[in-house]
C-alpha cells in the first residue's frame, strides 16, 4: 500500500491531543481503509528524528508508519500549513490510559501479557539503538484484537555510546513515569547511563499502575506535585505492592524499579523472567475484553 497525497485522506475525529500536535482518525477514499493521521506543528528538529525513527521501524510491536509528509518538501498539504504528518496505523481501542480510566485496574494475567508485548517492542527498538524515552499508557496503543503497540517517538533518541541527558521535556505527565537517573543524574549516575534501563523503569510504573489502579508512588486521589513525586522516585524505599499480588508479579516489579540503574534487570532478563511467561497469551483473557471500540 502506498499513501501518495495527504488530500486522499479525509479527516474524520480528533483522537487525540498531544505535547507535539493533534491526532485525527482519517479516512482513505481510494482504498476505503482508516487511518490515523498525526499532524505537528511548529518546531522542527525532534519531529524530523521522530519522523526518522517511524520510517524504520518495523515491528508488530511497534505502531506501523505507512508514510510521512513534510510540507518543506512536499507540495501536499492537508490545511493551513501544518508542518509535519505521519500516517500511521490506526488502533481503535486508543490507548492504554483509555483502557484504565474506563476498567480502573487490570488482572495479572492481562498485565503479564501486555508486559511482555511491551518488552517485546522494547527488545527490538533497543536493538536498533533507540532509546524511547516516554513509555507511559497513552504511548501504547491497542488495536481491535487487543494487540498493545509502542507509539509516540516525540522525544525518542537514537544512541550510539553516552546517553544524553536532556530536559527537553519536564512536564508533569512525563517525568512521572522517568527513572530516579533521569530524574536526579547526579546522585544515580544518570551521565553514564545509556537510556535502556531507563525504559525499564518506566514499563514497571505502567504495570504497577495497572494493578494498583492509582498512580504509584503517590497516594490514590493526591494531586501529584513535582517534589512529591520525585523524592519518592529517587529516595522513597517503600513501594505500594496491592495486598493480592502474586510474588512473580512483586519480583518483576522490583527488578524493573530497581533504583540503581547497574542493578536493574535488561529487557532481555525480563522476556524471561517467570511473571512474563505465566500464560500463553491467547489462553487466558486478553486485553481484548477491555478494549472500548471508539
Ligand atoms: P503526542 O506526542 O502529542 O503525545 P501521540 O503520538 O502520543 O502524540 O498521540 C497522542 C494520542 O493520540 C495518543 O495518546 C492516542 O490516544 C492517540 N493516538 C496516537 N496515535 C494513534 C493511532 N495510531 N491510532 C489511534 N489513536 C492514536
Ligand atoms: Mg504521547
């Protein structure tokens, strides 16, 4: 398949308001398919790395870029000079945050496939050097089977040798889910860390969110603040386990939230670790009977 012109597509919803732009649902005349269409406006340098990375992934674990159109280059142009656009896949369960917000909290055994879904992802833009940087539930995207997908690569980095630390976003929803090294480098080494663990990190807040129902760290209700928040990033050493949780779930949830970065466990010791292998994913109840078609 191939998307030639912007103007084939017709634009249907907004599904979504982002940091970078403005997400619709669109709709492809000529082939009669949906789409989602992400438009950015304004700055130029991290969409084009963004628009860089969605051009060579390729993965079912990662949400698929069918094209990308750049008004510099391009005499397309969808209305009133948007910049940069990306058509992508289109997941109509939304995203993970949508998932929660209707069902509160999820079973282990939906969290254990969604986790390893997500390491699965992870596994393969790691390899490829990418770091993704803002691993949180409205960055993963589920389709009508179900299927959890990685998006967003608006603040992604692709790394040969040092991780750069960079503040290019320090906003509330972000730094929630950022590792105690990227929170306070000084104090756990953040300058020579290389940004995998960091990813680590923030796929156990995902899934302890899932389970808790509530943001971790912070008590359920309490309007987080910045130094709430980040004193018990880097400094809190009690973690909320919820009363039932199975001791493969607590043990996988340490290793990921492991404050030293050198200690925590690598994808790879994830994909293997007993909490990510308990079922079969397509045996037990999936993801799919939370999905809310939209
Ligand atoms: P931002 O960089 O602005 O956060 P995202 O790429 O994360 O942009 O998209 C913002 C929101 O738009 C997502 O949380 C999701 O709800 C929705 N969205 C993004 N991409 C898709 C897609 N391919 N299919 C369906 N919804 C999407
Ligand atoms: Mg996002």
């Amino acid at each position: 398949l191939s998307i030639k012109d912007l103007s084939d597509l017709q634009k249907l919803a907004v599904v979504g308001h982002g940091s970078s732009g403005t997400v619709y649902k669109v709709h492809h005349k000529k082939n009669q398919s949906f789409y989602a269409l992400k438009v950015i406006f304004g700055i130029r340098q991290q969409p084009t790395l963004e628009a860089e990375i969605l051009k060579r992934v390729d993965s079912p674990y990662v949400v698929r870029c069918h094209a990308v159109f750049d008004n510099g280059c391009s005499e397309a142009n969808i209305e009133n000079g948007s910049d940069l656009s990306f058509v992508m896949e289109y997941m109509e369960g939304g995203s993970l945050h949508d998932v929660l917000r209707a069902h509160h909290r999820l079973p282990e055994d939906v969290i254990s496939c969604l986790a390893k879904r997500v390491l699965e992802g992870l596994n393969y833009l790691h390899g490829l050097h990418i770091v993704h940087r803002d691993i949180k539930p409205s960055n993963l995207l589920v389709n009508e089977s179900g299927e959890v997908k990685i998006a967003d690569f608006g603040i992604s980095q692709v790394v040969k040798g040092k991780f750069e630390v960079s503040d290019l976003q320090l906003e509330m929803g972000t730094c929630a889910y950022m590792s105690p090294e990227r929170v306070d480098p000084e104090r756990w080494n953040g300058e020579n860390a290389d940004g995998f663990a960091a990813d680590v990190w923030s796929v156990g807040v995902v899934m302890l969110e899932c389970l808790l129902g509530h943001f971790p760290f912070i008590s359920p209700g309490q309007k987080p603040d910045w130094a709430t928040l980040i004193c018990a990033i880097c400094f809190g050493d009690s973690l909320e386990m919820p009363e039932n949780a199975s001791p493969e779930f607590q043990s996988f949830i340490r290793r990921c939230l492991e404050k030293d970065w050198h200690k925590r466990a690598t994808v790879i010791q994830l994909l293997d670790h007993p909490f990510v292998n308990r079922n079969s994913c397509g045996s037990t109840r999936k993801l799919v009977d939370y999905v809310l078609p939209r």
